[in-house]
C-alpha cells in the first residue's frame, strides 16, 4: 500500500459531511477548512487531514508551497458527445438574436455523421480540457442522436469511458428534441410517437449502458406531459431523473421534477416564488444507501436545483436565482453545461466566480454548490469533499486562499489536480481539426 501525504496547504477545504453546520446547509462551516494543513492519500482515497505540524508519516511527501486545496469540482450536467461547433449561432446571439430548441438539430446532423473513433476522440478531449480546469467528477449526456442506434452508440461509449476510469455518470437524453424524420410535417409521424420510440425502444436500447435519464421539458422541445411519460418510463427501468427546465420560461419542469422525485433540475432561470418553494419543500428528502460503494439510491433525497453561471451568461438568459434558491433552503448545485449551443466551456472555476460576482454567492455557498451540491445531485456520498474515505480528488488552486477564485477572476487557477488519487495531466488539449 502506498502513500502520500500532501504538506504546505495555506488552507485545506475538506468539506468533510460530518461538520456540516445544519443551522446554514448550504454554506461551509468554519470547521470544514483547516488553515496550514495537510492530507493523507491512500490509494486512491483519504487517508488522513488535519494540522500540518501532525501529519503523519508516507511513502512520499510533497509540499505544495502554501497553496489553496479544494475538493476537484463536481460536474454533474455536461453534453460532452457531439461533433461540429455553433460559433455562428453564437456569434448571431450575441447580435441579438435568441437561443431556441432547434439549434440542437445542427448538432445532431454533425454528430450522427460523426465515425465512432472521432467521437470517442471529441469526447476525449473535452474530459481532458475538464479535468485540466479542476474537475474531477464529471457527468455527460447523450443527446445529439436522436434515433435508436446514435443514442445508444453515445451511451455505450460512455458506458466505456465510465468502466476505464476517465468520466463518472452518463445520462440518457434521447428526449432533447423531435428529431426532423419526426417532426409532424408533410405525413411524417410526429413528437407523440417519438416519444414512444424515446420511452420504449430507445430506452430499452440504452438503459444498461446509464444510470440517469434525462428530459429538455420547454417550449418547442417537451412538454410536461411528454416528459413525464419519459420520465416514468425511465423510472421503470431503474433510472435516476434529472429535468431541463424552466430555461427559457416556466415550463413546468420544476413541479414536474420534485413530483417525480428527481434528483435534479438543471437551469432553473425562470421561476415563481411557488417554484422556488416546491424545490425547498423538497430539501428534508432523506437519501438513501445505493447498491454501489459511494453511491447513494437514485430515487431518495432533494431535488437539488442546478444552476449553470457560463449558459446564463452565453445565452444572455437572466441569471438563475441561485440566492433566493439557498435562502428558501433548496439545495443548490453549480455545473457547467458544457455544450456547443449554450454553453462551449466546462470551466468551472469560471462557473464559480460567476455565481459569487453576479448570483451574489458568498465563496463558501459556490464552493460547495459547485463540489458537494454536484454531488449530490450526481447522488454520490465519495465525492465533493475530502472527508476520511472520499475518492482522492483534488484541487490545488495556484493561489494562497480560495477567494482568489473571485478576487482575480479569469485568470489560471488550477495548479495540480489529482483524481482517484491519481495526479492529471494538465497540458493543454490541442484543437481537433475540422474533418
Ligand atoms: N437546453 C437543452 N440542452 C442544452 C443545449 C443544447 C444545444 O443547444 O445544443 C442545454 O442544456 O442548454
Ligand atoms: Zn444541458
């Protein structure tokens, strides 16, 4: 058995669950950061945290010269498999014009047309570029296929980078838009029978290779009805849930999720106070043991509202009230969503600082909303903290304390990253070559 211990840590942001202060559960407790610290990895996990002058003795000893360690952030909503880019579209938004579903089509036509090599490559890459920003748990979707055979070459892929280590939760989107072949036109059989295909066939197809199911319920994509046959369906078959709504308006998305005891509702820009009560009312939700060691039960527990600072900001969309959320006493989760339409980033840090400068977040609410928030919308206990037991994920930031995230925004962060123990490579990910 190997380990290493990590010294010269200016402060060490365990997060540990066990210090959770319960009068403020969305915030860090003074107790969860420890000043001149140190940790302890043993394969692959914690091993030991406390004062520096105490650390115990390991196999290897590095001293990280009195940076900032933080849990690795917690990705719990990404859109990782897709071929092509939107910069035209990008570039037309930020003329004027607004985002709409339908975007998601050219995405789809670029993604089907995609060789499986390639795909696997993009998908690749855009783990790597995550990873080099500091996360190291992250989910991705399928969702640019749109047909039986595309949705499920996504989720097998993903099935295989989740069995080699490299990503941690794959989600199933066949419902993200009517594909065209179904688009009620001109004879064609229409969104009613897709999402027939989508909750029988397609879900049968895919449903081994994922553990979540995932709805787009909004205007010109799902509605509550449609989603909820999707949804049901996915229950059916032992998947967790996890809603897109209330993006571009109240699409009923949130009532629908806590109804159905989602684990998440992802984007949550548009909503009434009833809304913001509904996901709050839902925080005492109790979780559960899963079948699986750091897994919880995808059914038990809040629906965790997921904010997405960097689509907010890329849609020109209002930001969503991730303060008024964790005042009701919602559970709030920070995430990426990185994604050619809305958001082409997975930089969470950059996600971080957004959500303190312009959501009005203190650091310790975005820290946590961004590690053990993803988590548990992702319903896992072994990451977002680095309690005794956790996976070794870590975050060392190239700063003397974490409010440098927002004290300095947009400039590099991350400094060294280890996952599983494991220390990442950082080097920049080269541009694919358009084919
Ligand atoms: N809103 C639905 N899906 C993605 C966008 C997909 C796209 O435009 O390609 C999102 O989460 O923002
Ligand atoms: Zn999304």
């Amino acid at each position: 058995m190997t380990s290493t211990v990590l010294t010269g840590i200016s402060e060490l942001w365990t997060l540990d669950p066990a210090l959770d202060d319960p009068a403020r559960p969305g915030d860090v407790a003074d107790a969860q950061v420890l000043r001149y610290a140190a940790v302890v990895i043993e394969e692959g996990r914690i091993a030991w945290t406390g004062p520096a002058a105490d650390a115990p003795a390991a196999d290897a000893r590095e001293d990280l010269g009195g940076r900032a360690v933080l849990p690795g952030w917690v990705d719990s909503h990404s859109h990782l498999v897709f071929d092509g880019d939107r910069a035209a579209e990008f570039e037309a938004r930020m003329a004027g014009r607004s985002y709409s579903a339908g975007g998601i089509a050219v995405t789809t036509d670029a993604t089907r047309a995609a060789a499986d090599a390639r795909l696997r490559d993009l998908v690749r890459d855009r783990i790597a570029e995550a990873v080099a920003g500091g996360t190291t748990c992250l989910e991705t979707k399928t969702g640019y296929g749109l047909t039986v055979a595309d949705e499920l070459r996504a989720a097998q892929l993903l099935d295989a980078l989740i069995a080699e280590g490299a990503l941690d939760e794959a989600t199933f989107l066949g419902a993200h838009l009517v594909p065209r072949e179904f688009d009620g036109e001109d004879g064609r059989p229409g969104a009613a029978q897709y999402v027939d295909l989508v909750a029988g066939e397609m879900l049968a197809a895919v449903a081994e290779h994922v553990r979540w199911i995932d709805v787009f319920c909004e205007d010109g994509a799902f509605d509550p009805e449609q989603s909820a046959q999707v949804l049901r369906a996915g229950a059916a078959a032992g998947l967790g849930l996890r809603v897109h709504g209330h993006q571009l308006g109240r699409s009923g998305g949130v009532a629908l999720a806590a109804a159905l005891g989602a684990a998440s509702v992802d984007h949550v820009n548009h909503l009434a106070a009833e809304d913001v009560e509904a996901l709050a009312a839902t925080a005492a939700r109790p979780t559960a043991p899963g079948d699986r060691p750091g897994l919880l039960a995808v059914d038990a527990g809040p629906t965790v509202a997921t904010v997405l600072p960097a689509c907010d900001l890329s849609t020109r969309a209002p930001l969503a009230p991730a303060r008024e959320l964790l005042d009701a006493g919602a559970a709030v989760a920070i995430a990426s969503n990185c994604n050619p339409g809305t958001s082409y980033t997975s930089a969470m840090s950059f996600c971080v600082t957004t959500a303190v400068l312009q959501m009005h977040l203190s650091l310790g609410e975005a820290v946590r909303a961004a590690t053990r928030g993803g988590a548990l919308a992702l319903r896992r206990g072994d990451v977002g903290h680095l309690g005794v037991g956790a996976r070794a994920d870590l975050h060392v930031l190239d700063a003397p304390a974490a409010i440098h995230l927002a004290y300095r925004p947009g400039m590099p962060m991350t400094h060294r990253v280890w996952r599983h123990g494991q220390e990442q490579p950082l080097a920049p990910v080269p541009p694919t070559p358009t084919p």
